[in-house]
C-alpha cells in the first residue's frame, strides 16, 4: 500500500474516533502527519535532483577531463563543467571542478567536479521548514596513464578472418584514432592508417598497400610480403592480446530506445456528427421556401441570418451567392452539393454535415468555428478557406489539380490525404491525423503548422507515399505514424523537432529529407538514395525556405540532413546512390530524445551497405554490432564532432573512408598521448 493511503486511512480512523479525547488528538497531530508526508514528497525531489545532478557531474567530469588533457590548462575545467550542466538543464547550479594530483595512483591526475542546486522546500512548510535544501553530486575522471593506444573509431566485434578487410583501390585514413577488431584485420588494398592498427585476438595481414600507424598490435601474427616496407618498423610491433568489447553494449539509453522499436499513437476512431432532419435548402433562381426570405430582391444573392440551422438538403445552384452572417450552427442531413461559379461563405459558424459534400469550382469559404463532416464522398474544387476551429472529416480527401485547402489553427482529422495533380493544402497549428495515410503526387504540397501527428496505415501499408517531385513539410511535434515512409526521387519532406518520431515500419527515402532533431525509432529498414534534390527550398505555399540551417548548422547543398538525431533501428540501414548525406549526433543525451554521440543503433544482423560517396558526412557513432558493412564511395566526417563505425565485420572496397573516435570508446584505448580518460568516482 503507497503510503499516501496509509496516512489517509490512519487520519480517518483517528477524525471517526469520539472516545478520550481523540478527536482532539487527531486534530492537534494534522499538522505534522500533513507535514511529515510534506516533507518525505521533498525528499523525493531531492533524490530526483541528485539522479540529474550526477548525470551532470559525470559528464562534466569526463568534459573537463578530456579538454584539460587537450590543452594542460586548468582554468578551462569550470567552465566546461558548468557548459555540460547547463547544457543537461542546470542553468542555476553551482559548478566548480578541480584538479586532483595523485589521483588514482601516485603520479596520476583526476579531475573532481561538483553539482549544487538548492531545491526550495514546499509541503514541508507545514513542519516549520522554509528556504531551500541543498542537492549535492560529485565526480571524478581520471586522466590516468593506460594502455599506449588511441581510442578506436572502427571497430570489428568479429573473431574470425578478415573482420576488417580493405580491398581494391579502397583506403580507411583515420590517423589520430585507432582502427581495431578483436579478430583479423587485412590489407588488401591502398592504404589503412590510424593512430594505431590492432586485432585484438587475432592477425594482421597486408599484401601490397600500406599500414600506417605508431603501433601494430596483434594477438597472433603480423604478416606481409618480405619485399612491402611500407609498414611501421619492427619495434612499434607489439605482440599481445589487446581486450576489445562493445562499449554500447549495454547502454541504459541504448537499451530504453531499443524497447520502443513497434511503439506508436493510433488515430482516434472517428465518426458522423449528429445532423437532424429538417427542410431543403435550394438555393437557386427559383428557391424553395425555406431560404426564399433571405434573398436580395430577385438576384441571386443570398444573405442568411445568424441562426441554428437544421437542413435535409443543402443545394446551391450554379452563378449563386451565399453568405451566412457570423453565430450560426448548421446541420446538414443529406448533403451539401454547390454548382459551378457559385460562391458561398458560411462565415464564423459551426458546420456539421452528413451525405457528401461538394464545394463547387469556386471553392468554399468557412470562418472561424468547427467543421465536421461524415462519412461520404467529399469534393474539395477550386480554392477553399477555413478559419480557426477544428476540422474533421471522416472520409477521404482528395485534392487535384487546380484544388487547394487553406485552414487555421485547430485540429485536423483526416479519413485519408490524397493530393494531386499540383493541388496543396496548408494546414495551422494543431493536431494532425489522418486515419489512412497520406499520399502526395504530381508537384502537389502539404503544409502543416506545429502540433502532434499520428498517421495510419494506407495501400500497402504505406503512412506516408510521395511520388513524384510531391512535398510534405511538418512543424514540430510528437510524431507516429503506423506505416512504412516511402518516397520517390525528387519528392521533398520535412519532419520537425520532438524528442521521439515513432515510424511503426520501413523508411526508404528516394527524394530529399530534413531530419528535425530527436530520435527516431524505425521498426523496419532505413534506405535512402538516388538523390538530386538539395536544400534549400523555397516553398511557394508558405514563404518559407528549408533546409538553410538546422539547429544553428548549414546543410545546404545535401539531399538527406539531419542535425542532433539518433536513428534506432530494428532493421538495416542503407545509404546508396547520389545522395549527398549530412547526419551528425549531438553531443549531449535529452531525456526520452537523442543520445549523445550515438547517431544510429541496430541489433539486425542483414548486411548494411553505405555507398553514399565522399561528399556525405557523419557525425557520431555508427552502432551495428551483429552486422557487415560494407562501405564503398568513402566518407568525411565533422571537424569538430567524432565518426566511428562499430560492427561485426567492416568491408571497405571503394573510397577512402575516415573517422575519428567518440567519447564511449575512450574507455578500450589510451584516448590519445598515452592517457585515458574514465570515471573513478
């Protein structure tokens, strides 16, 4: 039993009870059983700080650590500290880091960073305590003399032969970070060069290329024609076993993503408003009685009163006008039908229609207030308005050529989204479902301002399908969508910024792709490739341009972008084709959102390839630790973010690729100039 009912089940037998004087009792002890509760609520915010306190200190500890062994001056310890907890949220805590001499070991230095941020008392103000509390964490990093080799950025988990294997005319040019497999690393290529070359259990084998690198490390044996010198001289061969494990292996972030792969929001289940019966409503050059007052004189101009409306059938026939003055509520038993060149405007009124609805080629006009239509065919011609107000539609909506659908802020709620034939629609701000995907074709647009999205499944189990050079742009917001994500080349979408994007199904990206910051957890495979479809774009419909900068970055020039992401996958990933790639992790982990440094993560063991060329660039790490990729075309990396590939076997054969280790490897080397950097503390 939680003791929040203990305490009101004592504090009810206590008021029941008359006998002695205990009412009495109770009522003088209600203070302090209220404020004891208080107080034991305040604890638990303490001990909830002191969990984020601590993840900050040992962050900044490592920061501070690695940015002291970088420069040897200790003035720059505090402010990187205080950086990394400001960046985990603690804009007003108290930061200080020290450095720590003889710390492990004699001749060590640590660095010690501590965390204060007072926690105001609340309930406990019951009990007479007032102010705040102090929540404490402490750190330590060493900067302890270790193994003399650098922290890896390509590393095989696999035992057996070739787990790196270089081929052809290819290269991995990676020199200030180690290239290691537990098992055999061989050259048969151009060139490997690191920091260090190591196979942890194994050999190390090259033919006619190039082993570059201060030391080779080998459990087994180093072997190589007697002719090729060009290898490190003999005293830099180091014949011993070097352990290597998966630093990721068992990340408690890695692990709580890996558990929502399948995870996503169904769409509410919609229906038909309630519409009672009533008269017919023709609006024609001979109208029925029922609107014949609202007429001007013998025009054809109609102007109806402000109201509650209930309708049998809504008809206008064609070169009417119709307006509806603001306040009215309108019921439509049997359908709206509008004839050709009528205009009709149905001002700040709430419109509820059942039996179809055709707005006629002029479109139509609704101000602010709720729409909501039912099940029936629904014709959307010409240009039609919508004000502020909540939109739903159960039914399909289809938009051609010449066809467009403004509409304000409000929720929208879509049977299915079907645009095509240069037709757009541009939605507000609020909630966006649609029960049965969205399909985009044929120069046609979408536009949806900021708010949370849930997307079913339609043909093919498709959420979203763009062919053509069709475009879909998204605000930010939570984002599910049970369905795969396919698009065709020269399509455009934009996702924007939440910290999880649920995709219950494949993403194969043909056109060009923003990636708005977060995580995205895919059920399924990650393909992208063709390409020819850079950022930015100026977007007719909006104004807007995208893909300029993203999160204070340029990603113009690329095809597929995303800044700050981690892609957790259950399938494989595929980079192929054109496609000019920027992706990059950020470098700090937001609850619930992106990992730091940890740029995409798969447990699938189908072969990854990524032949995306030279001119695509990554930043963070590549986590594949049961599967072979094979890399062809290269990379390049960030200049000041790290790129390290971990996988079961790695095949390079075309490119040259490069990398540089992130912070989660430190632990496996030396981390550069013969120290490591690790908490103690």
């Amino acid at each position: 039993m939680r003791a929040s009912n203990k305490i009101r089940q004592f504090l009810g037998k206590l008021i029941a009870c008359t006998q002695g004087g205990v009412t009495t009792l109770a009522t003088l002890a209600l203070p302090v059983l209220i404020g004891s509760a208080g107080l034991a609520v305040d604890l638990n915010r303490g001990y909830q700080q002191r969990i984020i306190n601590q993840r900050a200190a040992d962050l900044g500890a490592l920061a501070a650590a690695i940015a002291f062994q970088n420069t040897s001056d200790a003035a720059i310890l505090t402010p990187t500290a205080r950086d990394v907890a400001v960046a985990n949220g603690l804009v007003g805590a108290t930061v200080v880091a020290t450095l720590v001499n003889d710390l492990p070991n004699a001749g060590d230095q640590s660095v010690r960073v501590t965390v204060n941020e007072l926690v105001p008392y609340t309930l406990a103000s019951v009990l007479g305590l007032s102010g705040s509390f102090d929540v404490a964490a402490e750190s330590m990093a060493s900067l302890s003399g270790g193994t003399s080799f650098a922290a890896p950025c390509y590393l095989a988990l696999d035992g057996g032969k070739a787990a790196i294997s270089v081929t052809g005319g290819a290269s991995i040019d990676a020199p200030n970070c180690s290239i290691a497999a537990i098992g055999e690393i061989e050259n048969k290529g151009q060139l490997i060069r690191g920091a260090d070359i190591i196979s942890g259990s194994s050999d190390i084998y090259v033919n006619h290329g190039e082993l570059d690198a201060a030391t080779l490390r080998f459990a087994g044996s180093f072997n190589k024609p007697g002719w090729n010198n060009a290898v490190p001289p003999p005293k830099d061969w180091i014949n011993e076993a070097t352990p290597l494990s998966d630093p990721w292996a068992n990340n408690p972030d890695r692990v709580a993503a890996m558990a929502l792969l399948g995870n996503f929001s169904s769409p509410p289940a919609l229906s038909d408003p309630s519409t009672p019966n009533g008269s017919d409503w023709k609006f024609t050059w001979n109208p029925s009685s029922a609107v014949s007052a609202y007429r001007q004189g013998t025009s054809g101009n109609y102007i109806v009163p402000a109201g509650v409306y209930n309708i049998r059938k809504f008809e206008v026939a064609g070169g009417i006008n119709v307006t509806f003055e603001n306040g009215s509520i309108i019921r439509v038993r049997q359908g709206v039908s509008i004839g050709g060149g009528s205009n009709v405007n149905f001002g700040d009124s709430d419109v509820y229609v059942n039996g179809g609805f055709d707005s006629g080629s002029n479109g139509v006009t609704f101000g602010n207030g709720a729409l909501w239509i039912g099940s029936g065919q629904v014709r959307f011609q010409g240009t039609n308005r919508k004000g502020d107000g909540d939109v739903l539609i159960n039914a399909d909506v289809s938009l051609g050529g010449g066809q467009h659908l403004l509409v304000g802020d409000g929720n929208h709620y879509f049977g299915g989204l079907d645009i095509g034939g240069g037709g757009t629609a541009r939605l507000g701000a609020g909630d966006f479902v649609v029960a049965d995907g969205i399909r985009i074709s044929g120069n046609s647009e979408l536009a949806i301002g900021d708010g949370d999205i849930i997307v079913g499944p339609g043909n093919g189990n498709r959420a979203i399908f763009l062919s053509g050079s069709a475009r879909f742009f998204m605000g930010d917001g939570q984002f599910s969508a049970n369905g795969d994500i396919d698009t065709a080349g020269g399509s455009r979408l934009a996702f924007g910024r939440t910290p999880n994007h649920y995709i219950n199904g494949d993403m194969k990206i043909a056109g060009s792709v923003l990636f708005g910051a977060g995580r995205y957890t895919i059920n399924g495979d990650f393909e992208n490739g063709t390409g020819g479809t850079t950022w930015p774009y100026t977007s007719g419909l909006t104004g807007e341009t995208y893909g300029s900068v993203l999160e204070g970055e340029s990603v113009s020039g690329f095809d597929m972008a995303g800044i700050n992401v981690t892609f957790v996958l259950a399938g494989t990933i595929k980079l192929a084709g054109g496609a000019k790639t920027k992706l990059e992790a950020a470098n700090y982990t937001q609850a619930g959102g992106f990992i730091s440094e940890l740029l995409l993560t798969t447990e699938n063991d189908d072969d990854a390839n990524w032949t995306g060329g030279s001119l695509s660039s990554f930043a963070g790490t590549l986590h594949l630790p049961n599967a072979q990729v094979k890399m062809a075309g290269g990379n390049s990396t960030s200049t000041t973010k790290c790129m390290t590939l971990i996988a079961n076997t790695i095949r390079v054969n075309g490119g040259a690729a490069t990398g540089s280790a992130c912070t989660m490897m430190e632990d496996l080397g030396g981390g550069g100039n013969n120290t490591r950097v690790r908490l103690i503390g």
